[in-house]
C-alpha cells in the first residue's frame, strides 16, 4: 500500500492531467506514468544487460484491424532507422536518442507478423494470456509486440495502464525475450490513452489535436508504442535504466509523459508541427508519406526531457 506521501503526490498529479501509461516485467514492476515538466531525479543505470545486436521485433496482431491501420505501425518500425528524404525531424532522429545508452550497436528488423482475428484466448485478456500470445513471436533477440484491437479488455487496461513491457523465459528456458503490449483505446479509454487526439477524462479540456494518420486509437497505440520501445531497449530485464524504486520506474520515455514539442506543460503537448492540408498534429516524419506524434526522450547528458520540435 503506498505511503500517505506518495498518495498525496499521486492524486496532485492526477488533477492537473491524468494520461496513464504502465509498464511491467515478467517480475511485476509496475508505474503509472503522470504528466510532469520534468523527471524528478537523473537516470540511473543499475548494471543489467541491455538489448544488443540484431533484434527482431515480431507484431502479434490481436482482433481485427483494417490494413491501413496496420500500416501505420509497420511504417513506424519501417521508419526506425530510415530517414526520409528531405523530411526532417525524422521517426530515425528521435530513434537514435536511444544510442546514448546504448555500449554497443543495436539494430530493429521487422520480423513476422501473426495474424489472430478469431480471437482464440477470448476477448478479455488477463497478463498471463498477454505473455502467451507474446511467445508466439521468436523467443531469441526478439521483441514481440501484442497489439489488441479496441474490441479486446485486458485487465487494468484504462483503469491504470495503456501497456506495458517485460520479459519471459523461453519455452526451453535457455533464453528470454522481452514483449510488449499496447491496446488500442479509441472505443474504450481514448482521453487517457490516446490523449492529446481526445480530451482527457479529468484535468484541463483544451480542445484536442488532430491525429497525424486521421486515427485516434492508432495513433494513440503509436504513443505508447513508441515510449514502451525506448523502455524495453534501455530497461528490459529491470535492471537497466531508470528513475526511482525498481517496482515503480521511469525509464527513458515514460520520465517525459505528455511531452512532445517545446513549451509543454501538463494538458499542453507542446509546439508541434501542423499538416496544412488535414490540420493534424506531428512532430515525426516516416517511410510511405506517414507522420507520427512521439513523445519526448530523457537525455542521458542532461537529465531533460527532448523533442524533435
């Protein structure tokens, strides 16, 4: 249970804006990510390994989703380490923040994509039934991303979190992969999971943003997607990166929750970037035309939250 201070500094946060993101290992750490100016203390490094090498991130397609959605988050890993052609800020410039905690060269690939359309563990998902999707993915330097449609309830989903990240023994318990889950809310939770393209559910109402892709529960998922990929490189065992108790972390993304152009404050994102012809709202440019709202980085050198813009 959380101690009277931690409760009081829990519920301040919640009334100036509430935007909930979790993340969690296989072990249990969990943190409600609350929109600050600034982290509260440096990023520590806390000797466990970080991924490395050439990772392939395998897409675990839960429910159903039309192709263009699809699309928008295979051009978001796509767009990792390409930089478009006289388009910047780039999906890759923000990418390479990672690199400062980074000692040795990593590389993403886009690996399988598994379809299940049929729903075949139901449409309510405890984390057991998250990790046993996530193994369906490789389960050797491997980030296997789950994504649920909006039609799919997963425990504590919008009530406390909006995804989360973690590790599971392999099948031959000789090796771990790391998982990600990410839900998509627009039907179920949007003001707090796909803020700023809703209005959130409490704390201040400004008017919200256009998604860059036209889609609130996709371009919502991209958020959490994006700052849980910063998190699973950086911190994905638990001993890697982060701020704080190692049940209750920030790590490298979630520090700078609500953050994504300069001048953000709790219930402002931030001076983005406008689309003149669709009025939507980015501060990333990828592959194939797309453009994506990212959230800010901690810079490692600075203890200050980045944005591309």
């Amino acid at each position: 249970m959380a101690s009277p201070s931690t409760s009081t500094w829990l519920l301040s946060c919640f009334l100036l804006f509430v935007c909930l993101l979790d993340y969690s290992s296989a072990t249990g750490r969990k943190i409600n990510g609350l929109v600050q100016d600034e982290p509260p203390t440096p990023i520590v490094y806390h000797n466990g390994p970080l991924l490395s090498g050439q990772i392939s991130v395998n897409l675990i397609w839960y429910g159903k989703f039309r192709p263009a959605q699809r699309a928008i988050i295979t051009d978001f890993f796509n767009s990792l380490y390409t930089t478009p052609k006289t388009q910047s800020p780039s999906v890759s410039m923000w990418w390479k923040k990672t690199e400062k905690y980074l000692s040795t060269s990593l590389v993403l690939k886009l690996g399988r994509q598994i379809f299940d359309e049929k729903y075949s563990l139901g449409k309510s998902l405890s984390d057991k039934k998250i990790v046993r999707l996530a193994s369906r993915g490789e389960q050797s330097n491997a980030i296997n991303v789950v994504l649920t449609s909006s039609d799919v309830n997963v425990d504590d989903f919008c009530s406390s979190r909006c995804g989360t990240h973690g590790s599971s023994d392999s099948t031959s318990k000789k090796t771990k992969y790391t998982y990600i889950w990410v839900g998509n809310s627009e039907t179920q939770c949007a003001g707090q999971c796909a803020w700023p393209f809703k209005k959130p559910i409490s704390g201040p109402r400004d008017a919200p943003l256009v998604p860059p892709n036209i889609d609130i529960g996709l371009d919502g998922m991209v958020v959490n997607l994006a700052s849980l990929l910063a998190g699973t490189v950086t911190n994905p065992y638990g001993n890697g990166y982060y701020q704080g108790e190692v049940d209750s972390p920030f790590e490298v993304s979630s520090a700078c929750t609500g953050i994504y152009g300069k001048g953000a404050y709790p219930g402002y994102a931030g001076k983005v970037l406008i689309d003149s012809a669709s009025g939507a709202r980015y501060n990333a440019h990828g592959v194939n035309k797309k453009k994506y709202l990212l959230p800010a980085m901690l810079d490692r050198s600075t203890s200050t939250c980045s944005t591309l813009v």
